[in-house]
C-alpha cells in the first residue's frame, strides 16, 4: 500500500520528540511515575512508527538490529556488574554507593538514575528487535 | 465511578471473545486494556497505569494486528 | 475568570454529546467521521483549555499545552488515515436522492 | 564538495538539537541547572541519529527551516476560531440533518511540503470538510454540504484564506 | 484558581458517560471502519478524563500517563489502519 504524504511527513517530524519523552520518563524514573521499563517502551513505540510509515528497511538504517543485539547483551552485563560493584564496596548485592542528593531534585537517587537508564535501553532494544523481527517474517 | 468502569471491563471481555473476526477482538482488547489503565489510574496508581498503557495498548495491540494480517483473519 | 472556565467545561460536554449523536445518527463512513473529527477534537480542546485556565502560569499548565499540540497535530491525521483506509477499499460515498438535481 | 555536505549535516543536527529543547524545557517545566544541562545533553544524542529523518537533505529553504513565529501564532489563533465554528455548524447539521456530501478534487498552490500537510489537516478540521487523499499538489476532499461541484470554484471555496497565510509563513 | 471539587466531579462522570455512548459504536459497527472511528472517539474523551482528573488531585506528574496514551493510542490506530486492508488491498 502506498503510504500518503500526510502520514509520512508527520511521522517524521514526531519522532524526535517520542524518542526524548522516552528518554524523560527513564532519567526521572525515580520522581516521577515513569521508569525503565514504561521508558523503554515508549522508546520502542517511536522506532514502531517510523516502521509501519516508511518501512522496516529505513528504520534499520538508523538503528542497525546487529548494533541493536549487541547494545541489549551488554546492557544486562553492566546491570550486573552494577550490582557487583555494590557487592564489593558496600554489604548487599545493588547496594548505593553513590552520595545522595537533595529530594525533588533529579540526581536524588544515587544510582537508581544509572540503573534507571541501563533497563531502559536493554527493554527498549529488546522490544525493537522483536518488531524488526516479526515485521520482517513472511507470514503463511 | 470504578463501578462504572468495572461494569465496562467485563462487557468488553465478553465482547472480545464473543467476536468471529479476529480484527473487531483486537479492537475490543485495546478498548478493554485502555479501561483497566484508567481504573488503575483513578486509584491512585499512575506508574501501573502507564505499564498498562504502554504495553496493552501500544505494543501488544501493533504485534496482534500484524500477526493477523500475516495468517488467516477469521476463527473457526 | 470563573465564568469563562464554566463555559469551556460546558462547552466541551455539550460537543461531546451532539458528536456522538452525530456519529450514531448519519448513514454512511465518511458523514460519520466528519462528525466524529470535528465534534470530538472540539470537545476535548475546551476541557482542555479549561484546565489551562484554571491551573493558571504553572508548570502543570506547560504539559497540559504540550498534551494541546499533540492533539491538534494527530487527531487530523488519524481521521485522514480512516477515511483513506475506507477510499481505498472502495466504499461509495452515500448520496441524498433528489429528482430534480444533475448528476455530473 | 565534501566541505559542503559536512557543514549541512552539522547545521542539521544543531536545528534538530535546539527544537528539541524547546519541547524538553516546555514538558518538564523544571529550571534546575542539571535539569537543563540533561536536556541538552539527551537532546544532543537524540539528534544525531535522527537528523536524517528530522530534516531530510533535500529541505534546503531557509523558510522551512524557521517558519515566522509571530504569523504562525496569529495561524493557530486564526485556526482555533474557525474550528469553534465548524463546530457549531456541524451540530446544527446533525440537529437537522440536512446533509448532501459530494467528493471535489482540486489543486493546491503551495509549494513546500510542510504548508501542504498544514493545509490538508487544516481543511480536516474546518466546516464540513474532510481530506481524503493528498498527492504531490492534488487534494481529494469529502464535502458534507457541497454547493458546486466545479474543481476550481470548490477549491476556492474550501481553502479559504488559508493558503494565503500558509504562503506568507513559510514562503 | 481554586473552583468547587464537586463541579470537576460532575465533568468526570459526563465525560465517562459520552464515552460509554460512543462504545455503543464500537460494538453495533457493521464495518471495520466505524469501530475505528468508535476507537479514535474513546481515545480522546479518556485522555480528556485523565487530565481532568490530574487537575483534581493536582497532581502534576499524572500527566505523564495522559501524554502517553496520547501517543499508544495514535500508533495502534495506525497499525490497524495501515496493516489490514480489506479485499484487494493487502500488504
């Protein structure tokens, strides 16, 4: 089916800005009703849309699935080396080591803003990938 | 107001099941997940409400109406 | 002030009701989704102005103008895709019957 | 020749970074130093991957880059308007269900891609029309309450003044 | 501006009622096409409620949730406009 001029130029003019409101909902993960996981999604849902207006092909220029397969592995190693870390300096296992903030402010966390950031990129390329996938299958 | 909507919840699940065509379920299955988002809403609960959100609406609905239109549209 | 925040809440409520009545009333696709896209954007533009005007210059008031935006922009684009959906598939516009009137 | 595409991308990707500010500072509504300094930061990595989509190589007009703000609030104003009187005109329609819908096609005179999707969704949002296909410059509009069906009469009578201001803002 | 919680009430409980008449679309359209215009009304008037009810509790970061659904709710109707053509259309 041939896409219309309307879709497409909208799409394209929105994806910026889906892409740095995911990106909001994963850096104030921990002041606001966001997260990781929610971000990481809505990170997922922008690439989704340049899929289903200019096609699959185009949202792999810009986001490669072997750089994509490579970034998910690595983001689930440096959550546990995170962990670790916490391991070594501190009692527990993801014990803070970092100095807290002030509250309401946005590095208040410690390292939840790291940990914050790590989930969202591992759930948001694992999503992709699994719409570049099923996009991409033949069907019956 | 939640009884409303709980009302509401269990009409479209009914629906969802009831529908021969696979498509018409899928739309009652978005409807029926964006209801259970704003009931989690209004109690207070935002961070289920846009787990909710994201995932029943958005990407669980993409995957089911590309996986439709890549087999047969109707249940038997 | 007060009376202006009445008056976009009531606005609101009274599009979204004759909306629906417009997309439960008229024969075919394309009637019911002009009502549809007017009536319904329309509705939710005043509720929203509404609570602009009640939050005043705050913070709150930015994310509700960003939410405007948003609406203004894909709310068309969304009816468009619908009725281009329905063109493509062929569908024929609905027709009022009039003996007297050329058909070109 | 290289020079030139090189500088292009940067200029690019510095646009693309400054619009996506504005939306950050206007969302979070948050003037902490650190605040802004992620902002810039988030903004910066968002646009260099997508300066190619955001703004394509071809979109060379210094007018389509940055449209005239002041004319463009005087738009949305002008726009808003009109669509509280489509409005009531549609529901005085739909109490008297009065309607005769035709399907006019006509041509539009714009010649940049943004100002003909404004004009398609504007035309979207106003009295009785509704846009059903848009190709190159050939619209393709549904009309609830059509009183000709001559394409350059219908297009006079539908685009209204809103391609003389589109004309003005980004031409 | 501090306005009477009951009137931020009564808007609430109409909007969930248009929005229970514009399901009745959704259930009864003979085609495919009306129940994604009953879908596209519902979107709205819900996240309409959202805020409504985020300006109720003044809350600013429930707002969060009603851009969100702004977003889903704009790519699933385009996934299922774009995906499922009828007869002849087909991917």
């Amino acid at each position: 089916m041939k896409e219309s001029e309307i879709v497409d130029m909208i799409s394209r003019k929105l994806f910026p800005y889906i892409l740095l409101f995911g990106l909001y909902l994963i850096s104030y993960g921990h002041l606001s009703p966001g997260g990781g996981f929610q971000g990481g999604v809505v990170l997922a849902s922008g690439v989704i849309l340049i899929c289903l207006s200019r096609g699959v092909s185009s949202a792999e220029r810009v986001f490669p699935s072997r750089k994509l397969r490579i970034v998910e592995a690595e983001m689930f190693f440096l959550f546990l080396l995170m962990g670790a870390g916490g391991l070594l300096i501190g009692k527990y296992f993801l014990e803070n080591f970092l100095p807290l903030g002030e509250a309401g402010e946005v590095p208040s966390g410690g390292f939840i803003f790291f940990l914050n950031i790590v989930i969202g990129l591992k759930v948001g390329a694992g999503i992709i990938l699994i719409c570049f996938y099923i996009l991409k299958s033949k069907g019956e | 107001m939640t009884e409303v909507i709980l009302i509401l919840l269990v009409i479209f699940g009914t629906l969802s099941l009831q529908f021969k065509k696979l498509l018409n379920a899928v739309i009652c299955l978005a409807i029926f997940s964006l209801l259970s988002s704003l009931l989690f809403y209004y109690l207070h609960a935002p961070d289920v409400a846009i787990a909710e959100a994201a995932v029943g609406a958005g990407v669980a609905t993409v995957l089911f109406v590309v996986i439709i239109s890549k087999t047969r549209k109707e249940e038997k | 002030m007060r009376i202006l925040i009445y008056v976009f809440l009531g606005l609101g409520m009274f599009f979204g009701l004759l909306g629906n009545l417009g997309v439960l009333r008229f024969p075919d696709i394309y009637t019911r989704l002009q009502a549809s896209s007017k009536c319904g954007i329309t509705s939710l533009l005043s509720i929203l102005i509404a609570s602009m005007l009640i939050k005043g210059i705050t913070p709150m008031s930015g994310r509700i103008l960003v939410i405007t935006l948003f609406f203004l922009i894909t709310s068309p684009v969304a009816s468009h895709i619908i009725g281009k959906r329905a063109w493509e598939e062929g569908l024929i516009p609905w027709r009022r019957k009039k003996p007297g009137k050329k058909e070109n | 020749m290289i020079n030139v595409f090189l500088k292009w991308k940067i200029v690019r990707v510095i646009l693309t970074s400054l619009y996506l500010v504005v939306g950050w500072i206007l969302f979070t509504g948050n003037l902490a130093p650190f605040s802004i300094f992620l902002g810039f930061t988030f903004s910066f990595s968002v646009a260099l991957f997508t300066y190619n989509i955001f703004i394509e190589e071809r979109e060379v007009a210094r007018r389509a880059l940055l449209p005239r703000a002041y004319l463009l609030l005087i738009y949305l104003g002008v726009l808003i308007f009109k669509i509280y009187l489509a409005s009531f005109k549609m529901v005085l329609t739909i109490i008297t269900g009065d309607i005769n819908p035709r399907v006019v096609h006509f041509r539009t005179g714009l010649r940049s891609e943004v100002a003909r999707v404004i004009l398609a969704n504007s035309i979207t949002l106003t009295p009785g029309t509704l846009t059903l296909s848009l190709d190159q410059d050939h619209l393709i509009v549904h009309w609830l309450n059509a009183k000709t069906t001559h394409s350059h009469y219908a297009g006079k009578l539908i685009k209204g003044s809103f391609e003389f201001w589109l004309k003005k803002i980004w031409i | 501006m501090d306005l009477n919680p009951l009137v931020l009430d009564i808007v609430i409980f109409a909007l969930t009622g248009i929005s229970v008449i514009s399901m009745v679309r959704v259930i009864i359209g003979p085609t495919t096409e009306d129940r994604l215009i009953g879908l596209n009304l519902v979107v709205a008037q819900i996240v309409g409620i959202m805020v409504v009810v985020a300006v109720k509790f003044n809350r600013s970061i429930y707002l969060d949730v009603a851009l969100v659904y702004a977003i889903l709710g704009f790519v699933s109707i385009l996934a299922i406009a774009r995906y499922t053509g009828g007869k002849e259309v087909q991917k």
